[in-house]
C-alpha cells in the first residue's frame, strides 16, 4: 500500500463537512465612489458672523454647513431687495440667495435655526412697534377720508338739482383721494408655510422684499402643487432673478412689483431633493439652478454629549450686528448701490473666466449647466452681503474690496462642490444610495454575515419602510462582490415560513482591529 492510499484510508473515518467548501472571494469592485465634499468655509465670513456659526455648530453638534448656510440666508433676509451689487456695465445682482441644506433626521435642526433666525424675528418685531404710529395715523386717516366721501356721496344724493352736479363732483373728488390713500401693512421679513398665492401678496406687501425660512422642506411640496394640483413655481422664479410681479387680489386693483427679492434659506432631508429633481418644470424652468446646496455628513453616532455651549457675548455680538443691519436698512426704498473696486472687479472676473473655461461640453461644470451658468451672479451676491457683514454701518458707502470677493469665491466653491454632487444623486439609481447605507452598516456593525431579516430589523424603517425595500440594494452590493448569498438550506418538508435568506460579507468589511 502506498503512501496515498495510507492517506485517503487515515482520513475515512472523518465525518464529511456539514457546509461545502466556498470559493474565495475576488476584490470587490467599489460602488459609484462618492465625493469628498468640503465642509463649509466658516473662516470666510466675517469674525462676528463666523464665531456665531462655530459656536452654534459646537453646541448643537451639528455640521457648520447648516449654521453657514443660514448665516448667509439671514444676511439676505435682511438685505434682500434693499442692496444690489453692480459688477461692471448694467450687470447688477440682487442680494437675495435661495440656499438648501440636506441633513437626514435627528440633526437638531429646529435648535440651530432658532439661534440663527431668532435676532431676525427681534428686528421684525422691533419694525412692528417703531411703524405702530405710523400705522395707526394711516389707518385713521384713511377712514376718515372714507367716511368724508361717504357723506358727500349722501349729501350729493339728496341735493337740489342746481347743486347736485357740483355737490357730485365734489364728492368723486373725495372718494379718489380715499381710494388713494394706503395703510402700510405690518412689518414681516420671514415666512414659513406659504402658498405661492400668498407669498406673491406678502411681497407686494412689504415692498418687494420677503424671506422664507424653514427647517422642513414642506414649501418644496407647496411647489409642486400639493394646494393646486399642478406645480406653481413662478413667483420663485420671479423672485430670485427680480423680475416684474403683478399681483391680482380680489376686491382690490392689480398691483405690479417691479423687483422682488425673495429669499429662501431651508433645512430638508436628503430624500426631499430627490422629490424636488422630479417636479414637472423645475429643472426645465430653473428652479433648481437657483439653489445653493450643501449636503453635509451627519454627525448622529459621533457627536460630543458635553459641547462648548454657545458663548453668551458671541450670541449677544451677533444680535446686534445683524438687528442693526435689518433696521439700517428696512427703510431703504431704492436699492443701494454696491460697487467693487478694481482689485474686486479682476477677482470676480477671473471667476467667470473659470467657470467659463468649465462649463463646455466634456468640462467639469457642463453636467451642471444651468446651476454653473448662475454661479458668478451668486458669488457676486455673496460678496455684497460679506460686504455688507463687514460693514454694517456704512456698507453702503464704501466699495466692496478684492478680499471681500475672494472669499466670496471659496465659498461659491464650496457650493460648486455640493451642487455636482446633489445633482449627481437626483439622477443616480436609487439602488446606489441604499447600497451605499447597507456597506456602511455592514461595516458599522462589522457584520462577517447576516441574514435580510436580521439585516432589516437593525436598519432605520424610515429608509427602508419594508424588507423588500432591500432588494435592489443587496442585488446591487453582490453584483459588485460586497455581499454573497448562501444556497438555501433544504427544506424539512414540515412546512410554515422558509428561512430568511443568508448572506456573507466580504472580509474587507470586517478587517482585522488594530491597537495603537
């Protein structure tokens, strides 16, 4: 007997393997890579402004992105239809911005727009009682004047024929001026929930200007008709670029803004921008080009339990550099003039020859088009209101400096970054990011195998409500060599439900821990 047979007869007595024997597994292939976003260039924004979207940033844990971005939203709000930068030419952009920042559930939100919009609410508020006067002896003059025409209307009625004629005329006379006469409405600078109807009235109410700031993305579904039907995104359109509005109401004549400025500054959920890629009109029309979009990483599961709470006197800077700024300029019927320096102008101008150079068929931007087209009008708004940040007292009668406007561009790239990638995800397979979620929570929980029921049950039913809502992503992760399926153990034949299918994870999802 030779060696080989002493071996196989050594071995008989082993029990077969209770599973066969599984091939190796091959390098996976790595799914649409994403981005390396950058985070929101804080250090760009004037000290005042800055330290308050750090500091809001350390105590609420959250992004800078999202204070960053509101903080640009409030000094729109605030300066919105009352400043214009002029670039050279007759080229002048309105400093009112829409921005959108994309954050997922449990990211504190409603806490961080409190602390950014609250010093608005207070100039509103201030606005309210400074115009009470005012208000008061408009409405009273008003309603004197209507009842003066009303008696001479009375009085004409039941005149002789010889005075009736002049005793109408007189009459018509009274009731032009009445009709003439306007009672200011009460001061408002944002809005939350607001039909497209009733946005259009509050602009024309408040002389053009209005701001619309929310941490929901409900205005998105307002959009897209959830009151009418049908998608109604023209005052939106209207109120970026300043174009003319005429506003109808009942009972009233039709009044015409010559140059509204709406802005918007939102908080919404990722899936929300999705929903807004897929509104009749919006891409065609431009809507979603006029948005600047941030889509930061969330810090649920890493964030700090004891932050550096928010310095008062940092908070108290910030309420009297924005308030003072919103009442400076609240009465400001004629927009102010903001000019750039000729250092400024070569900055700005270097920047459209950038995006110029960008947006051909084949370059970088020219996925992006209708956004990148608009991206030097916004840096310029940016730079006005960095301007404007900077100096608050007299901004408008200084020039905007080259500085100003360089930082102005870091942060337009900033939003350039963000933009490819929004835009990138509103046209991706939705099977892409859901893979994306299962590897990270494979690799979270370092998951060597796992069965869909087990799976499902450790994931978030907000993102996959149902278990078959993990179909199309776990198809996608085994085509790419991430996941593979067990076969099927036999069946017993007793019956009842079949076992969850099984799978494995490839070993880089759980690759050994090292210690430092």
């Amino acid at each position: 007997m030779d060696d080989t047979t002493d071996l196989w007869a050594g071995l008989a007595h082993l029990e077969p393997p209770n599973e066969p024997l599984r091939p190796m597994w091959d390098e996976p292939v790595p799914l649409n890579p994403r981005r390396e976003l950058p985070t929101f260039p804080v250090h760009a924004l004037p000290d005042w402004l800055g330290g308050m979207v750090a500091g809001v940033a350390e105590e609420t844990q959250t992004p800078v992105d999202l204070a960053g971005c509101l903080a640009l939203a409030v000094l729109a709000t605030a300066a919105g239809g009352r400043a214009a930068v002029h670039v050279r030419g007759h080229w002048r952009e309105p400093v009112n911005l829409y921005t959108a920042v994309a954050l997922p559930p449990g990211n504190r939100k409603s806490a961080v727009f409190a602390l950014m919009t609250g010093p608005l609410l207070a100039a509103e508020k201030a606005l309210v009682e400074l115009s009470g006067p005012r208000r008061a002896e408009a409405e009273t003059t008003a309603r004197l004047a209507r009842s003066a025409a009303d008696k001479a209307a009375q009085k004409a009625a039941a005149a002789e024929p010889g005075l009736r004629d002049q005793l109408t005329a007189e009459a018509v006379h009274l009731a032009q001026q009445a009709d003439e006469m306007t009672v200011p409405a009460k001061p408002q600078l944002v809005a939350d929930d607001v039909t497209p109807e009733s946005l259009a009235t509050l602009v024309a109410d408040q002389d053009g200007r209005m701001s619309v700031m929310s941490a929901e993305g409900e205005i998105f579904d307002i959009i897209a008709g959830r009151y009418s039907g049908t998608p109604n995104m023209g005052i939106f359109l209207k109120g970026h670029a300043g174009d003319m509005v005429r506003v109808n109401r009942q009972g009233r004549d039709a009044q015409h803004v010559e140059a509204p400025a709406i802005t918007m500054g939102l908080a919404i959920q990722p899936e929300v921008l999705d929903a807004l890629g897929r509104v009749k009109g919006a891409d065609g029309r431009g809507l979603l080009a006029r948005f600047l979009y941030a889509k930061p990483l969330s810090l649920v599961g890493s964030r700090n339990l004891t932050p550096d709470l928010l310095p008062e006197e940092t908070a108290a800077t910030y309420a009297k550099q924005l308030g003072g700024l919103t009442l400076a300029l609240a009465d400001w019927t004629d927009p102010a003039v903001l000019n750039l320096t000729p250092d400024a102008d070569a900055v700005l101008l270097a920047y459209q020859k950038v995006t110029e150079s960008r947006i051909g068929k084949g370059r970088s931007l020219h996925p992006v088009i209708k956004w990148a087209s608009k991206r030097d009008g916004a840096v310029a708004r940016i730079a006005g209101l960095l301007h404007l940040a900077t100096h608050p007292d007299n901004g408008w009668m200084v020039p905007i400096e080259a500085a100003t406007v360089a930082n102005a561009v870091e942060i337009g790239d900033y939003f350039t970054a963000h933009a490819l990638e929004v835009f990138d995800a509103m046209g991706a397979d939705p099977a892409q990011e859901a893979a994306h979620q299962l590897l990270a929570h494979l690799k979270e929980q370092r998951l060597s195998g796992f069965t869909k029921r087990e799976l499902f049950r450790g994931l978030s039913r907000g993102d996959f409500p149902a278990m078959t809502d993990l179909d199309p992503a776990l198809t996608l992760l085994e085509e790419h060599g991430w996941v593979r399926q067990q076969p099927a153990p036999p069946r017993t034949g007793r019956g009842g439900r079949p076992p969850s299918p099984r799978f494995d994870t490839h070993p880089a999802v759980t690759p050994p821990l090292t210690t430092g």
